[in-house]
C-alpha cells in the first residue's frame, strides 16, 4: 500500500503545481490592478492602491500618486519619528511621560474613556502600543509630541527619500477642523457637541468630500505610504530594535477586523494600522503568505458616501485579490 499512497501523493502535489501559475499567467500586475477597480468601484468611490511583494522591485499600483488623507495611518509615520529619537539615544522605550487630563483627546482608544483621574503617567513603549493597536488619540498626541511636533515628522520622512506624506497637525486638531469645532477637541468639548447635535457624525461623510478636496494637511500618496512601509522593514528607516519593537505592535492592532484582514484565510499573519475618518477608510500594512513570503500593502479611499461597511469590504477585496496574486506567482 505505501507506493500506492506515495504515488496518489506525488499526484496531488503535481496537480496543485499545475494549477499554480494560472492565476499569475491570466492577470499581470496591469490586469490585477484592472480587476481591483472593478471590484472597489461601487464599494468606495475612489481608492489608491500600492502593493509590493518584500523582495521585489515590481509594484502595482492605483492612482499611486494622488493625493489622500491619511486619517490615523499617519500614526506609522509617528510612531518612526518617535522611535527614531530612541535610536538616537535622546530618549528611551521606558521612559515615563506625564498624559496630562487636559490633553486628553476623543476617540476609540483607551486612555481617555478609562483614566478620567489627574496623575497618569505611562512609559514611551505604552504611549506607542495604544496609539498603534487602539488607534488611541491621547496617546498618538503624547508621541507626536515626543518626536518633535509634526514638522518634525515630516522632516524625518524627507530624510529617508519620502517626500509625498506630510504631517501637520496633532490628532486633536485635525478633528477640531473636521467637526467645525471652535477650539481642540478634547473628548468633553466633542461629546458635548455630539449631545447637542446627535446626526453631527452621521453628516461627516458628505462634509469629508469638502475636507478632502480643499485641504492638503496630513496627506499622503499610497506610493509614498508604501515607501514607508518598505522602509521600515528594510531596516532604512529604523534600527533592527526599533523595526521589531514597531512590526511586532503593528501586528497587534485590533482595529479593522473587516479591513486587510476581512477576506484573508483565518490565521493569516497581518501587521497593520487602520485609518477612520468621515468617509475615509484606510488600512496600510503588511500580509505574510502561506510559504512566509510577505507584501506591503496600502489602500486608501475617498470622495466616498458608501457605508463603511462597503468600504472595509472593497479594502478587503483588494487585499484577497492581491494575496491570490502574490501567493500563486510562479
């Protein structure tokens, strides 16, 4: 019986190579990315894609130099900022900082909801854990802060070659201007907003077209983000510390569920950061593959008055779509 099985066995094995490179052999990287709009069109109304296999110099992209807001996976840029000044020795992973009550900024994250009590006091690597994994906007404001100020961030950017993702406003800021409130949008001076006009979230998503179109702050290409992201796991941007220290927090977010993740295989390895504002859904990241061979990935969109449920679904097309792609090339 063991040749039997052996032969049944070596019949498998050759089957599913000769299936192998069908999918590579009817899309190329232009077809691939034809198939994505397809797929997004009536999902989100207009995404940005930059995907790259980590090894590899071929890229597909869509609409890879325009221009999107970045919502929160301009906390990637952050947070190497941040780590930066680490590497430099002018500050340190366990350093305790001071969140104070009046910084407290709104949001899905914990610190604000949580510590409603002056006195907290949290290590630099407990700032960067909640900004990365909770999207937290205390803490993102605490890091921004650490590394320098946006400018500072976006000075880093340039250092490395990357010159289309500007950073320029605080968390807290950035939401005072989409909500049209008259001063920073701590969580009480937005709840209580909130209170006074219950459908004010609901009209973000058609006011975000405006936000969009006419204000150029914390924007990014998809290109340039994917830049980030291959510069981070190259080691260019970062020490081989500071890199683990980061790709091992990014695999830890638990925002976005239905995003990069949504269509993926269960238990598919996936370190990433989402991005929610308005009409805005983002998620940036990277994807390993069943043989270990991993990919960055960025999906933006705007101009988009779908739900966002349609939009995490069109993100999470377009990650299926590419992971097939990269998994069955030859």
């Amino acid at each position: 019986m063991k040749p039997i099985i052996t032969i049944f066995s070596i019949l498998i094995v050759s089957a599913f190579v000769a299936v192998q490179p069908t999918f590579s052999q009817e899309y190329n990287t232009q077809q691939i990315s034809q198939k994505i709009e397809r797929l997004s069109e009536k999902l989100a109304g207009r995404i940005g894609v930059a995907a790259q296999e980590i090894g590899s110099k071929e890229m597909i992209t869509i609409n890879g130099d325009e221009q999107f807001v970045m919502a929160s996976t301009y906390k990637v840029a952050i947070a190497v900022a941040l780590l930066d000044r680490v590497d430099k020795g002018e500050l340190k992973l366990s350093d305790l900082i001071d969140v104070e009550q009046e910084t407290m900024v709104t949001g899905d994250g914990a610190i604000a909801v949580n510590f409603v009590h002056p006195g907290i006091k949290l290590s630099v690597a407990n700032l960067i854990e909640p900004m990365i994994t909770l999207s937290d906007n205390t803490a993102t404001d605490a890091c921004l802060k650490l590394a320098g100020g946006p400018e500072a961030v976006t000075k880093m950017m340039r250092s490395i070659g990357i010159t289309d993702l500007r950073v320029d406003r605080y968390t807290s800021e950035i939401l005072r201007d989409f909500y049209g409130l008259p001063d920073r949008a701590y969580a009480s001076v937005l709840a209580e907003a909130l209170v006074n006009d219950p459908t004010l979230a609901a009209k973000q998503p058609l006011r975000n077209l405006e936000f969009e179109q006419e204000d150029p702050r914390d924007q990014s290409s998809p290109n340039a983000m994917l830049q980030l992201l291959l510069a981070i796991d190259s080691g260019k941007a970062l020490s081989a510390e500071s890199t683990q220290f980061l790709l091992s927090t990014m695999s830890r977010t638990r925002t976005g569920a239905a995003r990069l993740k949504g269509l993926l295989p269960k238990g598919t390895p996936v370190a990433h950061k989402t991005g929610t504002i308005g009409g805005v859904a983002n998620d940036v990241g990277y994807v390993t593959l069943p043989d270990g061979r991993r990919f960055a990935i960025v999906v933006f969109t705007k101009n988009s008055t779908t739900s966002e449920a349609d939009r995490d679904r069109a993100i999470a097309e377009v990650t299926r779509t590419l992971y097939d792609f990269y998994y069955l090339k030859p």
